[in-house]
C-alpha cells in the first residue's frame, strides 16, 4: 500500500506542478493585478475596485456579455438535442454505424479558426449565389447584420462540437442494460414510451457532463468568433472572450482587461456548477 502510494503521488505531482504554474499561480497574479494600473510590465498604484466599478457601466462589455449568453443558451439545446439524436442514429444496428460516427466527429478535429473562414466562405459567397440564383433574399448578405452573424455562429459551433457531443451521449447509452429494452418490448411499449421511461432517465448523467462541457465551451468561444465575423458589424457580435483580448492588446489596458476576465470566471464558474448541482439533483430525483 505504502508503494502504491508512493507511485501515485510520483504520477501525480507533475500534473499538479503544471495546473500550478500554468492555471492557479497566473489567476492568482491576475487577480491582484486587477486592482492595480498595471500595463502588462509593472503596476505602479493601487486603484482598488476602480476598474470593477469601469467595466459594470461601459456598454461594448455589457453587451458582449448578453450577446454571449444568448449564444450559450441556444448553442448548449441545439447542441445537445444534436448530440443525442446522432447519438440514438448510430447506436441502432445499422451497417454503417462505424462509418457514421467517424463521419459525425470528424468536424471536432479541425480548428476554429479554419472552420471559421470555412463558413464564412459559404456564407458570404455560397449562400449569397444560391440566394441570386433562386430568388430568396433571406440567403444575401449573411454575416453582414447582427442576426445573421449570431445565427452563423450558432450553425459553425453545433456543426463543430455535435458530434463531440454524441460521443458521451454513445457512452452511456450502450451501457443500458438490453434486457430493459426487450422487457419494454414484451410489454408492448413502443419506440417513444421506451425512450421516455428508460433511456431517457439512464442517460441522465450524460446530461450533466455534455451540458457542463457545452456550458463552458460556449461561453470561452474565441478563435470562431474571430475568423467568422471578427466581432462585426460594429463589434455587435462579439463575444465576452474577444472583448476582453481587444481590451488588453487593442487598448492596451491589460489590468482593466484582467478585472474583465475576473468577471468573466465568476460568471461562468457560477453558472456551470450551478447546472451541475441541479442536474445531479435531478438523477436523484430520477
């Protein structure tokens, strides 16, 4: 036991020393820099809660946080509504399950970045042709006015992660006991009924992981915002994320970018364990 223990602190300790130097020792700095002037080099005065006071009253932040919101809202339901449904498509048996899959998560393996100058393509050039061609006006323009940029980005983001999403949907749907499925059969439950009361439940745990992961992958989107609309028009999509690095790199002013991304971790941290004390709330009650 005293080796095995051992070991597994000699395992351990180098993950511990890299979320130390990487992740909890910048925080820590960061925050503290946020009540100072600091420039990025040196912090000369302490400003207490100034910049805290700055960022609750300037628009262009408030309005990323809402507009990131909205985002997160909408990309977390299409995302696992998505992520399910391929999920319950190759699980059936199927021939091509295999194929499938691979196809489903093969857009998880490229970048933000090109996925966004990959759509932006079809939307400014692909759907502006097709929109001519036929007719249809609602296809021009895109990407040129608020919704269409919001929308847009909602499409790249449940392209890109629905079949991430399907993965840990896949996971806990093979392991449901088969036997509950032919006893619901027997029984004469049909297709909805047995999807209601058996999968539906025994899946619950994967609700609270992807929820968790699209949660949080929402609210940090940043290299898709950029490449797709670049915060445009008149930085009216824009994102928490990008308001923050423009704030520190455009601006110049990174201690009132560090009390923004302060903020910013509150918020999320506060939404995302909030969701996952009530979703494992909800297993329970299940």
């Amino acid at each position: 036991m005293q080796n095995r223990s051992i070991w597994f602190w000699l395992f351990l300790t180098p993950v511990i020393l890299g979320l130390g130097i990487v992740v909890v020792i910048p925080f820590i700095y960061g925050f503290i820099f946020s009540f100072t002037d600091w420039n990025g080099i040196t912090a000369t005065k302490f400003l207490g809660f100034e910049h805290y006071i700055n960022l609750f009253q300037e628009d262009e932040f408030m309005d990323s946080i809402w507009f990131t919101v909205k985002f997160a809202v909408i990309t977390v339901i299409l995302l696992n509504f998505f992520g399910l449904g391929l999920a319950l498509l190759v699980t059936r048996n199927i021939k091509t399950n295999n194929l499938l899959r691979t196809v489903f998560f093969m857009p998880n393996l490229i970048g933000g970045l090109i996925l966004g100058f990959i759509w932006q393509f079809i939307f400014v050039s692909v759907f502006d042709d097709i929109g001519t061609l036929f007719g249809i006006e609602n296809l021009q323009g895109w990407l040129s006015t608020t919704g269409t940029g919001f929308w847009g980005l909602v499409i790249l983001t449940a392209w890109q992660m629905a079949g991430y999403i399907m993965i840990i949907y896949i996971a806990y749907l093979e392991n449901i006991p088969k036997d509950l499925i032919e006893a619901a059969k027997i029984d004469g439950a049909n297709g909805f009924q047995r999807f209601k009361n058996i999968t539906f439940p025994l899946v619950a745990p994967a609700f609270t992981v992807s929820m968790f992961l699209t949660l949080s992958m929402a609210f940090k989107i940043y290299d898709q915002n950029l490449s797709l609309t670049n915060g445009g028009p008149f930085n009216s999509t824009q994102m928490v994320a990008m308001e923050i690095v423009r704030t520190a790199f455009s601006d110049h002013q990174m201690a009132y970018a560090q009390a923004k991304a302060v903020i910013f971790f509150f918020i999320v941290a506060v939404i995302a364990l909030t969701q996952v004390y009530y979703n494992k709330k909800r297993e329970v009650e299940m």
